[in-house]
C-alpha cells in the first residue's frame, strides 16, 4: 500500500531526505496549485521521491467554482498533462461534478482525454452506480474513489465495494482518505491525503503511541493554544507520554519539543507529521500482509 502525500513543499522534501533518506517518500501534486514546489518536484527533485501522482485540480474548483472556473478547466488539464504526462506514475481524470448525477459529465471528459491520447484514472463519485464496473469493463486496471463516498462509508461497506473491485484484479486509490481503519482493514492500493500539512499547519503533531493497546494508537498533541477544546486531545504541557515522545523525535528526526516551537516551527511540524504518515505506511503493510491483500 502506497501513500502519498499532498502538497509537499520543496523544503519539507530536501530536509526529509535528509534525515531519513532510505524511507519512501511519494507525493501528489495537483493542476489546481500550479506552483515552484510542484514544477520542481516533477522536474528538479523527481530523483528524490518513490513515486509522484498528479490531481486535476477539481477538488480546488469544486471549493471554489467562481476563483477557479477560468484556470483550472479540462481543456487546459488536457494541454498540460500532454506535456508532463510522462512526469508522473499516474493522474487522475478531469472530475468536476462531485455529485451522484456526476457520472455522464464526468465519463465525458474521460473519453475526451483518452482521444487525446492520455490514460487518465478514472475517479468513482457514485459506488452504487453504473461508474465501477463501466470502467472495469474498458479494461482500467487502477480506480479511484472520490473523498465524498470514503467519507460517510462505513468500514463493512467499504470493504465490500474495494473487495468487489479488487476480487476483479483492479486495483483501488483512495482520494483524500488516510483513516487508519478504512486503509488497513481493506485491500486498497494507495490512497493520499493533505493531513499531514494541514495537522502542523493547526499547531498539533501525530504520534502513534506504542504504549496504547490495540490498534488505535494515534495521540493529537496541541504545541500551543490555539487548538479548538472540541479538537484538544492533548498539550504538550501535560502529555503523559513526554519523556517518551521527545525520545522519539530525536532518534527519528533530531529534532526537540523546543524545535517544534521555535522560529522553524511549522518546518520542524511539518517534518513530524509527514514522518508520521510514512512510518503509517508501513503499519497498513503490516496489516495488508497479515490478511493477504497482495498488489
């Protein structure tokens, strides 16, 4: 199972490699954010990563239709992945309607880019439609499911409609979906998410806990007040598992509670948490393995 990570900045990645360079590192960078960290990821530090995945950017326009309805479109999508195509393991099709009537738009743009000569993923907004096995049929090999459905699916139903999809040997990318139990409790190849930068971004750090029993092990810790109570899980101040936890952050990234507060802090946040998801990573494998979903 592959993670990938969005929104990866150029620094984040050069100090990364840095400090774990045998660990995997895959990103995902998006039409939508056409910025420097993403033009240099694909051409200037591709070298530095495991694997690089490429969004339409519909997520982006969907957020904001009226900012976005002029730069991120399927005709310019279809231009610029004619040019970097080639740049990336894979990229998803132009799927600008996100409703369960989004099926007939959305196949169109499929069968325009593939005209076109690219080989877009196709992206599922309805899992109980015609969308899945329509594209099984044209012999696509990789699907991905829309945030919306992994949203509110529970974890039995999800398994069947990926073990539906995977007992057909298709593999399945998850979008925007990074839930412990919902990737490693089903037979999903990848999947990427954002919350790794948007975690440190809001002042809290990751750490799965090892002296937690059972499988959920994941502790929030809030580095300073600006943490809603509804989201405060723990501070820094009174986390019962300090000593522990500044243990690991220096033998993994070199880094103190005082770095995650200091003048570098939203680099140093950053690092903890990606660190975080890829070591996350490697527990989903584990749990694929004991199960026997194989890719």
């Amino acid at each position: 199972m592959k993670i990938y990570h969005s929104d990866l900045t150029t620094d984040v990645v050069l100090r990364y490699k840095q400090l774990q360079p045998n660990n995997p590192l895959r990103a995902l960078i998006s039409y939508g954010r056409r910025d420097s960290h993403h033009r240099d990821l694909m051409l200037k530090h591709r070298g530095l990563l495991d694997g690089l995945i490429m969004d339409s950017g519909t997520f982006t326009l969907n957020q904001n239709p009226k900012k976005f309805q002029n730069t991120i479109t399927v005709d310019g999508y279809r231009t610029h992945m004619g040019i970097f195509a080639e740049k990336v393991d894979f990229y998803f099709n132009f799927d600008e309607d996100f409703s369960k009537n989004g099926f007939e738009t959305n196949f169109s743009h499929q069968v325009d880019l593939e005209h076109a000569g690219l080989a877009p993923v196709p992206v599922v907004h309805d899992c109980y439609g015609p969308e899945i096995q329509t594209y099984i049929n044209q012999g696509h090999k990789l699907i991905a499911i829309g945030s919306g459905e992994l949203k509110f699916a529970g974890l039995d139903e999800l398994y069947r409609i990926v073990n539906g999809i995977y007992q057909q040997g298709v593999k399945v990318h998850f979008l925007g979906c990074t839930e412990f139990e919902k990737i490693s409790y089903t037979p999903v190849y990848s999947a990427d998410s954002t919350t790794w930068n948007r975690t440190g971004s809001a002042g809290r750090i990751f750490y799965w806990n090892p002296k937690r029993i059972g499988h959920k092990k994941l502790d929030k810790i809030a580095l300073d007040d600006s943490t809603p109570k509804r989201l405060l899980q723990y501070h820094i101040r009174d986390y019962p598992f300090r000593d522990q936890l500044e243990n690991y952050l220096y033998q993994e990234l070199k880094l103190s509670v005082s770095d995650l507060l200091g003048k570098d802090r939203h680099l140093n946040r950053a690092l903890v948490n990606l660190h975080y998801f890829v070591l996350f990573e490697e527990w989903v494998n584990h749990k694929h393995k004991e199960q026997g979903f194989t890719f």
